[in-house]
C-alpha cells in the first residue's frame, strides 16, 4: 500500500508543520470556549440528576468544532449561535435506536428554551476512542470492529424522508431532490468565495460549470438518514466489541451513496480526521485499504451504481468549496482548487479523480 498522499496535490501543504500550526491554531480561534459554571448551570436548568462537581467538568481534547465538555457520566456539547441547530439529529438517533444499537444516548436536548444555548446532554458512552489505539490493532480486530460500525450505518439507511437536507432542518427546510439541496449548498459556498476573492474567478466558473452540467443525475434518488463522519474519532469500542456511533451533528437526508464519503476518506486517508492535533504525526501517511473489501460487501447496492463514480465525484467538488469558502488557509484553498481543476472536472474518465483512484485501484 502507497501514501495517500503520493498522488494528491492537495496534500503537499497539508502535509507540512506550518499547515498543522495554522490549523491548530485556527482552532483556538474558532471554536466556542464555555466556563464550567455556565456549563453547569445549563445542566441545572435542565434538571440532570446526579450533577458532577465544577472540578468533574473537563473540556474535550481539541480538533472538535462544536464545544464539548465531559464529566465521569455525561457528555455535553453547547452551542451559542441561535439559528440553524447542530445537536438535534443525536437526539432523532437516540430516541429512534438508544435501545437497539450502539449509538448515542441523549439525556437532554434544548435549542435556546430553557438554557441561552443549544445543550446537548448524553450518556457518556462506554469503551475507548478508536483513534487512540487503531493503529495498535491487528488488521482483523480492525475490520471486525468496522463491520459493526457498517451495520449500525446500515441500519440508519430505515429512517426514510420525503425531502432532502439536513436532519437537524427537518420539517424547517428541505429539498425536493438531492440535485436540489446539493445545488444550494454549492451556491451558497461559490458565493462566498467569489465576495471574498478566495480563488480565481475563472476557476471557480470552470468547477460551477462543470457541477451545473452533471447534478441532475442525483434527482431520482431515495432519502434515507446517512451519518457523514464516520471515522475513528466517532467510534468507541472495548475490545473488538464497538459501543457507541457518535457525532450525528451533520447527518442528512440524503442518499445512501453520501455515506461512502467519509467511509472512503477514512479509509484513504485517516490524517485528514486529526489535522491541527497532537494525533496527526502518527497518523501521517497512513491508510486502512484492508477495510474496502468489507465496505463493498456491506453495501453491493451502492457500488452496484454505473454511476457511483460521478455520484462521488460531485460531492467532493461540493465538499472542497466547502472547505475552500471557510477559508481555514490561504494556501491550502490555492491547493484545494487546483486539485479540483486538475482532476476533478474529467468528462469521461474518472479514474484519475480521488474516489476513482480509490476505486479502480489506482493506489493499491
């Protein structure tokens, strides 16, 4: 197995320790910070039972972009910008499943009523964090833990919508087809990077061009509730046995094919779930590509698809001016985009974008 690296021009500055200064410290500017007491008060004004110590209350390990505080029972994220909820597709996880699978327990949920915040409280899960000793496992230990991981997503694929978007919108706003929702996604992002100059205007047309021409191929598609970050740092597991999925804070209604995007990025390139933290040198150059097998098995009718490949090829482009329109680094967005112009926008051949370097086996 080859550095994922190797062929992905993206990758050089990420690479870098300037790029991971940058980013660590972007994250100090960027996530919200709470003291403890306004964290316990948001417990009191919730009515938890058995309420910890200020001492008990721990602020989370950083590379977390909603604040996240933990006690020796509970877990607690707050959110303070009123508006578009982030916690609230836990607790349609956890009020649907808490019973059944190895997913978040919520405990208490308040969007801005009773606390002046969004509060999510949960059941702090059993087991350790994958990301802490994955690298320590055997390569079995590892697939019979993600093959659990796998049925828990599957499982998810039951909770069916009519519409589109984000579950933490439902019933606030949606979209008649996935090309839809996509779309004002892609809008939104290119909009912000055209008012804030962050690339080329004549490269920002070439990828809008390119998207506009091939979205529609997501418009007959089913919608299904799809967990887009799994990846190590949302895996708890004791031993081979996982206990808890967490992190439903992005989930959508979307189609089942929108799950393999963090599956195969996990998969490809594990470095880029620990960017800006103390994990990303052991990280760096590693992939898990023994893991592919069993996530084609899992989902045959995914990769069934003759059109998977374009499938996926369109939501990577709409996930780099995502992350190009945040604007994390000036010269992580000239590389993001050129690696987008470079290999993403192909007419015919996929194989030389990333899933189909992935894919076809181009890395392997």
């Amino acid at each position: 197995m080859s550095n994922a690296t190797e062929n992905n021009e993206a990758q050089k500055y990420i690479d870098s320790d300037e790029y991971q200064n940058e980013i660590a410290q972007q994250y100090k500017e960027r996530v919200s910070k709470f003291t403890r007491e306004q964290v316990l008060d948001a417990l009191q004004a919730l009515s938890i039972t058995n309420l910890p110590t200020i001492d008990e209350i721990v602020e989370a390990g950083a590379g977390n972009m909603n604040a996240t505080y933990i006690t020796n029972n509970l877990a607690i994220k707050l959110n303070q910008k009123n508006g578009h909820p982030d916690y609230l597709a836990n607790k349609i996880v956890s009020d649907r499943f808490g019973t059944q699978l190895p997913v978040v327990n919520v405990l208490a949920y308040d969007n801005f009523e009773k606390t002046p915040f969004e509060v999510l409280v949960m059941e702090r899960s059993k087991g350790t964090m994958l990301m802490d000793d994955i690298l320590e496992m055997s390569e079995q230990e590892r697939e019979i833990i993600f093959e659990q991981v796998l049925e828990v997503v599957k499982k998810l694929f039951e909770i069916q919508f009519s519409d589109f978007g984000w579950v933490t919108l439902d019933g606030r706003e949606s979209s008649a087809t996935y090309a839809e929702f996509l779309t004002k996604e892609f809008d939104k992002h290119i909009s912000k990077i055209r008012t804030e100059k962050l690339c080329a205007p004549a490269d920002i047309d070439k990828i809008e061009a390119y998207f506009k021409k091939y979205i529609a191929i997501f418009d007959s598609c089913e919608s299904v509730f799809v967990h887009t970050d799994t990846h190590m740092g949302n895996i708890l597991h004791e031993g081979t046995n996982l206990t808890a999925l967490l992190d439903f804070d992005s989930s959508l209604k979307a189609p089942k094919v929108r799950a393999l995007n963090s599956l195969l990025g996990f998969i490809d390139n594990p470095q880029q779930y620990v960017e800006g933290t103390k994990d990303f040198p052991k990280f760096k150059g590693k992939n898990f590509y023994h893991l592919l097998p069993i996530l084609k098995s899992k989902f045959p009718e995914i990769f069934a698809d003759s059109q998977l490949l374009r499938k996926l090829n369109l939501i990577s482009i709409k996930e780099g001016v995502m992350w190009v329109s945040q604007n994390w680094s000036t010269t992580w967005n000239a590389e993001m985009i050129q690696g987008l112009i470079e290999n993403e926008l192909p007419e015919n051949d996929l194989s030389q974008t990333y899933h189909g370097k992935i894919l076809l086996n181009q890395k392997i």
